[in-house]
C-alpha cells in the first residue's frame, strides 16, 4: 500500500489540504484511482482500504443540486435523516442506525460537534452545499482513529478548492417555492506556490408550517442563513507547506413544537465560527512527514419560546500526524491530540472538561493484493478517567476485478458536560462503548463503466447515558443498543449519455428495551438516473423508505411507515462555463413525514443559473 502514499499525498494536497498529511504542490504529481482520507487518515486508494467508506465529489454535489448537506446524504448507504418541519427546524441524522450523537462530523479538519447540547452532536440542519466539493462517509466505529463519538461513523467534508491552475470565479443564483432564494459567490486561484479558496453563501425562505399544515397548521416558518468559508495554503520551502480554512456562519429561523404540536410564533439565532491552521512538514527524501495543527470552534444559540433559552460553547484543540513509510510493504501513522470543551448556558454553571489522546497504526501489504490495517489509541479524560479502543481491517483484490473487505473496531462516547455538570447531570458517569463489524464485496463490471457492492454490518453500544425518571438525573443504563442490516449499492455508466446509482439498505436498529429505533427506516432504497445529450444534461431522483416509526404521541394526518420521494433536475449548458436549470423537489407531490407531527415540502420548483469565469 504505501508504495502509493508519497504520490498520493502530491495529489491531495490540492485538494485536501487541510485535513491529511500531505507534500508541497509538485509538477509531476501522479494521477491515481479514488483516493479516500477519513478511512486511515492518510490518502489512500479506495481499493486499498477494509473500511467501509462512501464520496460524493463535486459533480455529484452539482448534479444533485438540492441546498443542504442532509439532503444529499440521503442517496449514500446506511445514511438516514429526519427533520422537524421546514428549512433550518431540528434535524437529526444516523449512520447504521447509530444517531448523530455517535458520529464526528468535520469541515475542512474543523471538528463541528456542538459541544452545549444535551450530547456532544454536529447540527446540520443548515449546512449548504454552494461551499463544498466533496464529501467522506466513513462507517463504523472509529474510536482508534478519531477518538470519543466517533460509534456509527466520520463524515468528512471539504469545502471548495480551485480546480486548474490561474484564478477563477464561479456564482451559483436560484429562486423558486416558497419565497425561496439561494445565492453562492466563489473565488478561487492556484499556481506552483499555493492555492486559496472564498465562498460567501445565502439561503432564505418564508418556508412553509412546520406542524404540518394538514393538521390545521397555517403559520409559514421561516429560515435564512449566511456563510462565510475560506481556505488557503502556501508552499514555503520544498518541504514545509503552511495551511489554513476559516468558517463563519449565522442562522435565524422560525420553529413550532407544544403538545399537541400546533403553529407556534417561536423563533431562533445561532451564530457558528471556526478556524484551522497548521503545517505539513516533508523533508525532501525522507520517509517520515508530520502534520502539526490547532483548531477552534464557538457556537452561541438563542431560543425564544415559552422557556427562553441561550449558551455559548467552544472547543479548542491541538493535533499531532506523522506518517512514516517504512518501505513498500510496511508504513505507520501515529499521532496525539488535545481538546477541551467549555458550556456556558443560561441556566447553569459554566463547565468545561478535556481529553487527551494518543494513537499508532501499522499499514501492512505483504503483497499486492493484501492490505492489513491495525490501529490502537488511548484517551484520557478528565472526568472518568482512561479509556482504550482499537481496529483491525483488511482488504483483498482478486484477478477478478473483485475487493473483499473486512473491519472490526471498538469505540466509546464520553459523557457531555451537560450529562456530567447540569442541574440533571452525574459526575460520575462512564463513557458509553462500541463494538462494530462489517464484511464486504465489491465487483466491477462492464471494462470498469460499473460496479456492485454488498455488505454486512453490526454495531453494538453498551453502557447507555440515559435520563432517569426516579432520580431525575443521567445515569449509567445496563441495556445494549443494537443494529445490524445489509448495505447494497450499484453504480453503472449504462452509455455516454445515461449513468444509474442506486443504493439499499436494510437496518434492524433496536434500542435497549429491544424495541425498534425511532427515525430508522428498516428499508431504505434509493435511485438515481443522469445523463447528457449535446447542452442538456438531466437527472431524476427517487427514495422509498419503509417500515419506519416514530413513537411521538402526535395525531396527525400524514404520519406513515412507507413512502416515496421523487426529485428531478433539467439543465442547459449556455456556454461550457455557464448553464440554467430547473429543479424539482417532492416532484409528485407525496404527504409524508420525517418526524411524527411536523411537515415536509410539498411539490417545488427551483430555477437556477451556475458558471463559472
């Protein structure tokens, strides 16, 4: 394997920068397969890797083209969301079941887990899609890796990078259903010293109710939301390259919730900021390079309803990555890092705690064909103490075209300061823990235009945080949360001008009294069709889920365990730098619901132009 990592960290450092260990932009850098981040935190080759892990690029991002990160999420296997009405209400999303609180999610190396929440999870019920070029799923726990949270899984997302050398400016403007507007302004430039990226995005709409309307709800809730992302590098020797990405975002909206759920003139703020910088540090012909950075994440949240809420939180964090190329059949990463989490609400004290990690992994190919991965990390928190987690994967390429994969991982979730210090909390509190595996295959078809891939899964959390009646405090639970399925995705370039993706997944996700999870479908099937003929380029989008529950108490009308969602886009190519489309969204018009209670989006038109100069 690591007779591919010195040119793959050439070709990464244009577009990952940020986040992987990576050398200084070269001439002669060497185009190669799929090369994938989250899975060993190092780029590797696709093939190369026993995790389990799923891309969107950029294209696939542009062809989608619906606004939000969610949205689009949806069409990878294993991935389900749910949300409370309109743009911008709650959501919540799952990897195998496993619910946001069990997943890092990180932007441009930016860890976003909000830590002033009940549990440490990313929000992203308003992240857009206008800043971002690609997208990592990775699936499983990868505690040995990523540290605390990381139970179902990582989602790696990397913001917009320039495409060629020069400068270039690319613009996105789109109008459509209910009131909406969506506008992105790109700037972008690249040479032999460096690169640097700015997006500045908008997202407004009056929405619609969010108690769904066919309940007797009327009242539109609304949502805006603007967002500011920079990323830039510079090459400062042949061996050092400097780094650095910076977001900042604001969101307002309006939301409804009571019981029964009814129209409600309740409203929100948050205001989000983050930065990364750091150094990628490769001596010209050394075997050994290092990363060294700092982050920082704020979040300040302000709720008007009947119990007026606000808190500020903020994470800070160090990191160490090295990575080693021993030989061509033996290489090693290692690293350690830093963070503390601080809350401050308004009904409570101001608290903080912190972990500390350190970690090795060993790459092994002792020929072609096999790559063996086995990692091992040990964290220490401040408040209960140490803990260990490891993970073992492997992958093998046979003559027939075809990748068997396998991994088995342990992970553990560290209590929130709101479990440990609130007026519920309990300072003594353990970490909840993972176990989970996966065995796969995946063939190519068709001279390589197609592909098919199954796999099986199993994720098993133990020691649940979970709030107790009797003693009105969190407490250490002895139930096991289990979920296990079947993932199956397909991908086929059927002609030049017709491609089809299509992915299932079947998750029996049951929850420690071994009742069924609430907002995990048992079935989740997604396809898609798009192509290209002369100017016109299209796509149509359909989702069936089914067997899904929700034990809220609301008596409402569009509530079903099954339904279909279809989603379609047209557009002309004015020059090959500008083009005009129109999208659909619920194209036929289905009723359903995500959240028992709350609206979705009825039948809506957008129309858009996109270039770039």
């Amino acid at each position: 394997m690591h007779r591919y990592l010195t040119p793959a960290l050439s070709v990464l450092a244009a577009l990952h920068a940020t986040t992987a260990l990576s050398q200084p932009l070269s001439d002669d850098a060497i185009e190669l397969d799929e090369l994938v981040i989250s899975a060993n935190r190092v780029a590797t080759p696709q093939d190369k890797t026993g995790a389990s892990v799923s891309v969107l690029s950029e294209s696939e991002i542009r062809a989608d083209d619906r606004p939000f990160v969610l949205q689009q999420l949806t069409t990878l296997p294993g991935v389900t969301f749910s949300q409370n009405g309109a743009p911008g209400s709650s959501s919540g999303f799952a990897i195998r079941g496993a619910s946001e609180q069990y997943v890092r999610v990180y932007v441009d190396g930016i860890e976003i887990s909000d830590p002033t929440g009940t549990q440490v999870s990313p929000s992203l019920s308003g992240l857009l899609t206008g800043d971002i070029s690609r997208v990592e799923v990775l699936r499983g726990s990868q505690s040995a890796l990523y540290g605390g949270q990381a139970v179902g899984g990582v989602i790696d997302i990397t913001s917009s990078r320039a495409t060629e050398d020069g400068f270039q400016t690319r613009y996105t403007l789109e109008g459509g259903s209910y009131n909406t507007f969506r506008g992105n302004l790109g700037f972008a430039g690249r040479d032999e010293r460096g690169e640097f990226s700015l997006d500045i995005s908008n997202y407004t709409t009056d929405g619609f109710s969010s108690a769904d309307e066919d309940d007797g709800n009327s009242e539109d809730d609304g949502f805006e939301t603007t967002r500011i992302s920079g990323t830039g590098r510079i090459n400062t020797s042949e061996a050092v390259a400097l780094f650095g990405s910076a977001f900042w975002q604001t969101q307002s909206g309006d939301y409804d919730r009571g019981f029964p759920i009814s129209d409600a003139d309740f409203d929100y703020d948050s205001e989000q900021w983050g930065a990364r910088f750091g150094a990628d540090i490769a001596p010209f012909g050394s075997r050994l390079a290092h990363q060294l950075a700092m982050s920082y994440f704020d979040v300040e949240r302000e709720y008007n309803d009947d119990f007026p809420y606000s808190t500020e939180g903020n994470r800070i964090k160090a990191e160490y990555l090295g990575n080693l190329d021993w030989s061509d059949i033996l290489g090693f990463q290692f690293g350690a890092d830093w963070s503390k989490e601080t809350t401050d609400p308004s009904n409570a004290d101001k608290e903080d705690s912190a972990i500390t990690g350190i970690f090795g992994q060993a790459d092994w190919s002792p020929i072609y064909a096999l790559t063996v991965n086995a990692a091992l990390r040990l964290d220490e928190h401040s408040e209960f103490g140490s803990y260990t987690s490891g993970r073992l994967t492997g992958a093998y390429e046979l003559p027939t075209e075809t990748v068997l994969r396998a991994s088995l991982g342990s992970g553990f979730r560290p209590p929130s300061n709101y479990e440990l210090f609130s007026l519920y909390g309990n300072p003594d509190l353990d970490p909840e823990t993972s176990l989970s595996a996966d065995l796969g295959v995946e063939q190519a078809f068709a001279g390589g235009r197609g592909n098919v891939s199954a796999t099986l899964f199993w994720l098993e959390i133990e020691d649940l945080i979970e709030y107790d009646f009797a003693t009105s405090a969190y407490a250490q639970s002895d139930g096991t949360s289990e979920s296990k399925g079947v993932e199956l995705a397909a991908a086929w370039e059927i002609t030049e001008a017709l491609s089809l993706l299509g992915s299932y997944t079947y998750t029996d996700a049951e929850d420690a009294d071994g009742e069924d999870r609430d907002r995990i479908p048992r079935h989740d099937f997604s396809v898609s069709l798009a192509g290209a003929v002369n100017r016109i380029s299209y796509g149509l989008e359909a989702r069936y889920v089914a067997d899904y529950t929700d034990g809220g108490t609301a008596d409402t009308e569009n509530f079903d365990e099954d339904f279909t969602v279809v989603n379609a886009r047209v557009a002309y190519a004015l020059t090959d730098q500008a083009e005009v489309y129109l999208r659909a969204e619920n194209l036929f018009d289905a009723e359903y619901q995500t959240a028992r209670g709350y609206g979705t989006s009825d039948q809506a038109f957008f129309a858009g132009i996109r270039g770039t100069f």
